[in-house]
C-alpha cells in the first residue's frame, strides 16, 4: 500500500466514523425528544404557582387550564392562564409560560429556561403572539401563531408533546417549538 493510499484509507476511516457519531447523535436526539409526554395534573400543580409572577404584582392562575409538557427527569414546560382582572397587567398578559430548558419559539425567538408572560393581539393572519420575562417585563420576543389544521377542540393553553405535534396552541392558533435550540 502506499503512502498516499493508506491516507486515503485513513480519511475513509475517519469520515465513516463521523458520520456514524453524526447518525447516533440524531437518534439520540429523536429518543430525548419520544422522552417527552404530556405532564399530568400534579405534575402541573407543582410546577405551576397559585399565583404567578407578573412585573410587581403576584396574579392568581386559572389552574384548569393548565397544560405542559415533562421528561420524565423533572424538566418542564408548562403554562396556564392568568386571572388579570382588576390587576395591571390586564389587556397586556394573559398567560403564564415556564420552561426548564432553552426554546426556540416559531423560527426566530429563542427562550432561556426561565419564567415569562404572554400577551397577543388579534391579526389577519392569527395571534402575534408576545413574550416577556415574567419578572421585569422585558420583551423576548413574538411569534405569529395561525389556525391550527386538523385541531377541532378550542383550547385556552395547550402544549404539545413534540412527538406529537411540537405546538403551543392557544384558542384555535398555534405554533411550533424546538426543545434545546
């Protein structure tokens, strides 16, 4: 053999070995997100504040409309619906969001773990819907959420497994996200 054929032989070796590690590292990311499954309502209730952080004010949750998400290794997304009459913060935020791993939210917001307030506003296309941090009230970012194909059922605060949908949805709108982006 060669000088020049055994690196060639060796670059083949290497690059067989990339992309077998490229391959594992895809279906490891498939198996952690199959991980992912509804979380159920205790899960919820713990996750979830009777009332929730909102700039300066502590507002009560709806706790029925409560949805999220959980690994099953104590990481969550979740949220609910605030109860903001006679509070500030109403007509800006109308929901409370938690998530115990970054997000990427639609194609171009991005989440950090952490605790933040939605509020929306009706458009021709769907929700432009607004996130900010719970705490400050810094604005984080928004997304268009559009009418969902194929979802019948109206829903105050939903979230999606992303084995199933990877959707947020909120009344009859949605949109996607990606866990750890």
């Amino acid at each position: 053999m060669t000088l020049s054929g055994g690196l060639k032989l060796r670059r083949a070796m290497a690059a067989a070995v990339v992309m077998a590690a490229l391959a594992v590292c895809g279906w490891a990311q498939e198996t952690r997100l199959a991980e992912w499954r509804q979380a159920s309502d205790a899960e919820l209730r713990s996750v979830i504040p009777a009332r929730a952080p909102v700039v300066r004010e502590r507002i009560e949750t709806e706790t029925r409309s409560a949805s999220g998400i959980t690994n099953g290794h104590g990481k969550y997304v979740a949220g609910v619906v605030l109860i903001t009459a006679g509070y500030s913060a109403e007509g800006k935020y109308s929901h409370f969001f938690l998530t115990q791993v970054p997000l990427r939210i639609g194609t171009d917001t991005r989440l950090a773990a952490g605790e933040y307030v939605l509020g929306y506003e009706h458009t021709d296309n769907g929700l432009l819907i607004h996130f900010y941090d719970a705490v400050t009230g810094q604005a984080e970012g928004s997304v268009l959420a559009t009418l969902m194909p194929g979802v019948t059922r109206v829903e105050s605060f939903r979230i999606w497994p992303p084995a199933e949908r990877a959707a947020i949805q909120i009344g009859r709108f949605g949109f996607s996200y990606q866990i750890g982006s």
